[in-house]
C-alpha cells in the first residue's frame, strides 16, 4: 500500500535553531517527492521538489535530502524565523498515471 | 502570471443543505485541476482530479460531485451536506506532465 509518514507530528523550537522534519514513504514506483509548506488558513506551497537521482536540493534556508534506497526524505530548517511556523507536507508522487500521496504533515512552532 | 481563486473563503452550512464551492484559474490554459479536502488534523485527501472540460475522476466514494463547465473552472458541490463534510477544502491545478501543484487559498467548510 502507497503510504507518506511524516514525523514528529509537531515540533516547538526556538527561533535561530536547526530542526528537521521526516518523512518515509512506501509509494512505489516512485517519481519524485515534493515539500510544502501550508501556513495555518492557506493553501500550500511548493519548497522543493526531488527526483531519485537527487540527493539534496536547497531553498534558502531550506534544504531537503532524498534517500531512494531507504525511502526517506528530510526537511532541514536552519536559522529559524518565526514566519516558518507552519505545517510542512511531504507529498510523494507515484511514476504512473496522476497519483500524490501526501503526509498528514509536521506542526512547526517557532517561539522567541 | 497565472493565479487560482476560490470561494467562498468560510462557508457554515445546515445539516442537509447543497453546497457549491468554485475555483477558477487565471493565466493558463487546459489546466489539470484537483480538489481535495483537509480535515482538522488530517492530510490532504484528494476528492476530484480533472485533465480536461466534461472529464472527471474520483478518488473516493461520497456525496460530493465534481464539474468542469469550462476550461479553467471546477465546481465541487453536493446536494445535501452531511455533518462530516466539514473541512477545509482545497483547489489545485498543474499544467501538463509538469508535477508542481499550486494551491488555492482554500475554504472552510462548517456543516452544523
């Protein structure tokens, strides 16, 4: 069963820290998997997008990395701001026909 | 530069009553477009996907229906709302094989 687990549900850090967010899938076969970022009462938007033959793609202070052989994929937050309090969706794309399949998401909290 | 639009933006509804939620898209043409609903504390759950005017695919069994009347407009709607309808509800679309979905601002959907 096409499956994108994401972890921790939530998280809470301080501003100006390093956190990281997970995600393992079990969508096979497998065309590329994306993360979003969907602040609270929007609709989400594209952070980066990663194919099996990339292992890491930065964005700003974004930077995600792809293991094709383990299936799992990290989001790394680095100098944390507390606009980047949100919910970050792991969305795995499938290689055949239309198919997504998204995470339930991590809840960031950024505090002062 | 291409923009999607919804509304309404917050929707509180009876138990019962229809619903018609629309999306429009602006600045592109034969869009691929998807609705999809997010409960509280849930993911994305992908209700409709569409590739083209009178063309409509559904993921899951429901009570909702899904229309395209025209090309760059997807109406979601039910004839009598039921109380887990409620969610916050999403329009996307992508342009061809091109895998980046941009989002919508979303509705909140309160059925009472």
């Amino acid at each position: 069963k096409n499956q994108v687990e994401q972890s921790p549900q939530s998280l809470i850090i301080l501003e100006g820290k390093i956190c990281t967010l997970q995600c393992n899938y079990t969508v096979s076969p497998f065309s590329n998997l994306r993360w979003y970022k969907q602040d609270t009462g929007r609709g989400p938007v594209s952070l980066t997008i990663m194919t099996f033959s990339e292992n890491t793609k930065s964005n700003g202070r974004y930077t995600a990395t792809l293991d094709a052989d383990t299936k799992q994929s990290s989001l790394h937050i680095t100098a944390s701001q507390l606009s980047d309090s949100a919910s970050y969706i792991c969305v795995v794309r499938e290689n055949t026909g239309n198919q997504f399949y998204f995470g339930t998401g991590t809840s960031l909290t950024v505090i002062p | 530069s291409q923009t999607i639009h919804q509304w309404p933006a917050t929707l509180v509804q009876p138990v019962g009553s229809p619903l018609s939620l629309e999306c429009t898209v602006e600045g592109t043409s034969n869009p691929n477009l998807y609705w999809y609903r997010q409960a509280a504390g849930r993911g994305l759950q992908l209700l409709f996907y569409s590739v083209g005017i009178g063309q409509i695919s559904s993921e899951v069994p429901q009570n909702l229906s899904a229309s395209r009347p025209q090309d760059r407009q997807f109406i979601l709607s039910s004839k009598k709302l039921l109380l887990s309808d409620s969610g916050f509800y999403l329009c996307a679309w992508s342009w061809g094989r091109e895998d980046t979905q941009y989002f919508g601002p979303g509705t909140r959907l309160t059925v009472l």
